[in-house]
C-alpha cells in the first residue's frame, strides 16, 4: 500500500528489548511522520514520558533535486500543566519545570533516555538520581551528545500556567531529526498545543519519502500506454474476447487512477505542506481496491476461467466474491486507519495490530489460493498434453515466482536494516521500498496483459483441447494415404500469440 500524508506524533515504546515483536511493532505502530505542517490540538504528554516527531531532512543545498531553497523548521506552540484526567482532584506543585522541548539529530537519539530494569525511560526521577544514572531531577536524560546535535539541541524548559514559545531551526546538516516533547513531571500531563512546521530546500516532502514524488508518475507513465493499447485491442476484437479480458481492462485501468491520486496528492503536498484527508482516503480506497484485483485476476487465471472454463461453478463465483470482499475490507480498513492517524485522530493500538493481522491472514490465504490453483490447472494441462496452454501458464509463473523473489529480496533488506537499527543511517534509499513493491504489481498486471492479450478468434479456441503432440504425425500421415487434403493444425495464436499447436474444432 503507498504510504499516505500523515504528520502523525509517536508515543515510544518503554521496553528496552529489541525482540523481533517489538520490531515489529514499532514498524506497523510508529510509521514516520512527515515534513510540513502539523496541528498539536491538545496533544497530551503522559507523566515521566515523551512523545515526538521524527523528520527526514536535506540541509540547504544538499537536497537531491529541485530549486535550492531553504530548510528549516517553525514551530510555534503553547501549553500548560494540568493533573492526569484520572485525578483531576491532585494538586500540581507550583516550583516544578519538568516539562522539555529537545530538537535532536539521529546520530544521538540512542543517547535520548536510557534502559533500566527492562524499560526505556527518559526522565531522571528520583530513583535514576539516587543510583547515579542522570544528573539533575525533573529533566529529559540526554547524554553525550556529538557535534550534530550541538547543531540541533536545544532543551526549552516548560514551566508551569499557560504559556506560548516561538522556535525557528535552520536545517545545517542532513539527517533524521527528532523533536521530543518530555513530560517529567509525577504529579500531572503536559498539554501542547500549537503548529510545527519543516520545510525541505525542494518543498515539504520529507527526505525519507521524496523518491515516491517520481515514482508514482513513472509507474502512471507505464501504465498509461499499457492500458491504451489494452483497451483498443480489446475494442477490436471485442465480440471474440474472453471475460479474463475484461477483468485484466479494469485492473489496468483502477492501477492508472491509483497511480494519478498518489502522484497528484504528494505533488500538492510538496508544494503547500497541507495533507488532505479526502485525496489520501480516495486513495488509499483506489489501492485496496488496486490490490484486489490484481489477486483476482490471478486467481480466475489459476482457476482456468476464460481460458479452459468458459464458466465457473456458481458456488464457487459465490467464494470467490466472498474472498474479494473480504481482503478488500482487510486492506481498506488498515488503510483508513492509517489516513485517520495522519488526520490526528487517535487509534487503539490494538485495533491497529487487529486490523493488520487480519491483512495478513487474507493475504496468506488468497496467495495460498493462487498457488493451489495455479499448480492444479499446470498439472491438469500436462495430462492432457496441451502445450500451447501450458507454455502460457509456465511463462505467468516464471513472472510471478521472479516478482516474488525481487518482493522478498527487497523485504529482507529493509527488515533487516530496521533490526540493525539503521534506518535513519539510510533515510535517503527508504523510498524505495515501496517503489519495489509498486514495480512487482505493475509487472504481475503487464504479465497478465501481454499473455492474454485480445486477439482475433480468441473465444472459439480458448476452451478447445489440443490434439496431444506426438499425435499430429500420425494424423498427418493418415490424411495424406487417404488422399485428403486438410490441415492437420488449428492456430492458436489468438490464445499465446506464439508459434502455432493444433486444437480441435
């Protein structure tokens, strides 16, 4: 799924242990948030905690393309300390700072906080004082910090009433930052209000995601004469096309409006740094709905229809539906969640690891399906010795297993860069990511597209069988003592486009 506009906050996760769990989690919980504009509307900073926002950006004149402009971020805010909504009753005190602002590059952020007793914690409390582990009560734990952060860091201490501060930084050295709101106070919530803005000398785009810019229009690029040439080759031979075909049409043509959305919603992102919801919903709808069909289609090629199936059982078309809808309802509902969380709406954790887990279920299941069907019909056409057929499906399962491997190569990489804790170190390259995922799909569909492409006389062979090989001399020979003069073959170019293989009538 492309990933949508969401300026999001993240909550960290207190646990010190880097277990593949929680690797995970923190990929599918903590998506990184993006340059532009963010609305703090009552953001909540729990007791002896932090929330923060992570940022990719290009120092001026290091941005990889674009006019060089300046970088910077504004942040503009106000806030105030209140007691936590479970006891409104509790007095604050009054003599306390506890509450800290930290800009911080990534090269220190492993600085921010430390590990104790199987817990992340990032405020120096009484206990952490007294067994020597930070220096001064009350105040965010950051130690060590090199010549980057001295760049960046800045601690603006937050002290008690309503009040407002104005922050502008300028962007000197590349890099991920961290912007940290810290609450380490005991006895009440930090409540921030305000805008943050970053800017990138090329726009609003934040560095991690810049490459998807390009990408989304050169993928609508390829799909665009794909599905041209699709469609007037289906309107040409129209009255002996197949219902296969017509799928493979609306997939194509769901996968270009997919692609015009996204590439349309970054670019007006990048130039005015305002996410708009309605864009990222039509779009995150169009992708689902993109991923939908492209499994469907590979599933009623598995299941031979149109190709050794003029119809399929009605109970079957029946489980079909049922499994469309199903993963269609899976993948939309993680994507709104997502589009949701960049709206500023708040979402249970749970619900998110839910939603994501049925995702994979379906997933799992539909690609299961595929495979399943896919091997059958090869097995059923080897029997029955029809090799033209059989070349078609080799040919669409050499595509798809090469697709896949490329998919899981790419996978690993990225996995394994989150495992070793390097995806800020390659912030530059994370766009791609996503753009190998976008390539598999386009291939899967032009795969389709080319192998089953529309052509004359298609309908009367696709359902024939073929005369099994090692059978055409001898029918030739037999032709030829009684004297008659026939073809011994029936093309099937209308079906493979390749060499001819004989059908019967």
């Amino acid at each position: 799924m492309a990933p949508s506009l969401s300026p999001s906050l993240c909550f960290p996760s207190s646990a010190s242990s880097h277990s593949l769990l929680l690797l995970l989690l923190l990929v599918a919980l903590c998506r990184p948030t993006h340059a532009g504009f963010t609305d703090l509307d009552q953001t909540v900073v729990p007791q002896l905690d932090i929330i923060y926002q992570r940022v990719g950006m290009f120092a001026t004149g290091d941005a990889p393309f674009g006019d060089p402009g300046t970088a910077y971020g504004k942040f503009t805010m106000e806030w105030s300390f209140s007691p936590p909504q479970h006891d409104r009753e509790r007095t604050v005190e009054s003599n306390l700072v506890g509450g800290e602002i930290l800009l911080v590059h990534h090269s220190d952020w492993k600085d921010v906080g430390i590990d104790h007793l199987k817990k992340r914690e990032y405020c120096c409390t009484q206990e952490l004082l007294e067994e020597g582990l930070c220096t001064k009560q009350h105040n965010l734990i950051f130690q060590n910090y090199s010549y980057y952060s001295q760049l960046a860091y800045n601690a603006y201490s937050l002290q008690d009433g309503t009040q407002n501060r104005a922050i502008t930084f300028d962007v000197e050295v590349t890099g991920v930052y961290y912007l940290v709101f810290g609450n380490c106070r005991e006895d009440t919530d930090l409540m921030v209000t305000g805008i943050l803005e970053w800017k990138n000398p090329y726009g609003y785009l934040e560095a991690d995601i810049y490459g998807l810019f390009f990408a989304y229009w050169v993928v609508f690029v390829l799909y665009l004469p794909l599905a041209i040439w699709y469609f007037f080759s289906l309107m040409r031979f129209y009255s002996t096309s197949l219902g296969l075909q017509k799928f493979v049409m609306a997939l194509l043509i769901i996968a270009l409006v997919e692609q015009l959305i996204w590439g349309c919603d970054y670019d007006v992102y990048n130039k005015n740094g305002l996410v708009n919801d309605s864009a990222n919903g039509v779009g995150t709808f169009f992708t689902s709905l993109r991923d939908t069909a492209l499994r469907l289609v590979l599933l009623l090629v598995g299941l031979g229809y149109s190709v050794t199936k003029p119809v399929l059982r009605k109970r079957l078309i029946l489980l079909i539906a049922v499994m469309s809808v199903f993963f269609f309802l899976a993948s939309a509902i993680s994507g709104y969640i997502e589009v949701a969380r960049s709206a500023g709406a708040f979402v249970d954790e749970n619900s998110i690891i839910f939603f994501e887990g049925v995702l994979i279920i379906a997933n799992a299941i539909f690609f299961t399906w595929i495979a399943i069907a896919l091997a059958l019909q090869m097995r059923e056409l080897i029997q029955k010795k029809e090799v033209v057929k059989l070349a078609l499906y080799r040919n669409l399962a050499y595509c798809l297993i090469a697709g896949l491997v490329v998919g899981v190569i790419f996978y690993a990489i990225e996995f394994g860069l989150v495992l070793a804790e390097m995806r800020d170190a390659y912030f530059r390259i994370w766009w791609l990511w996503a753009v190998a995922w976008e390539v598999v799909y386009f291939s899967a569909a032009l795969a389709i597209a080319f192998l089953w492409r529309p052509q004359e006389n298609m309908s009367r062979y696709a359902y024939s069988s073929e005369i099994p090989t090692e059978d055409l001399d001898e029918a030739a020979k037999q032709s030829s003592d009684d004297g008659a003069e026939a073809s011994a073959d029936v093309s099937l170019d209308g079906l493979s486009g390749g060499d001819s293989a004989s059908a019967s009538a």
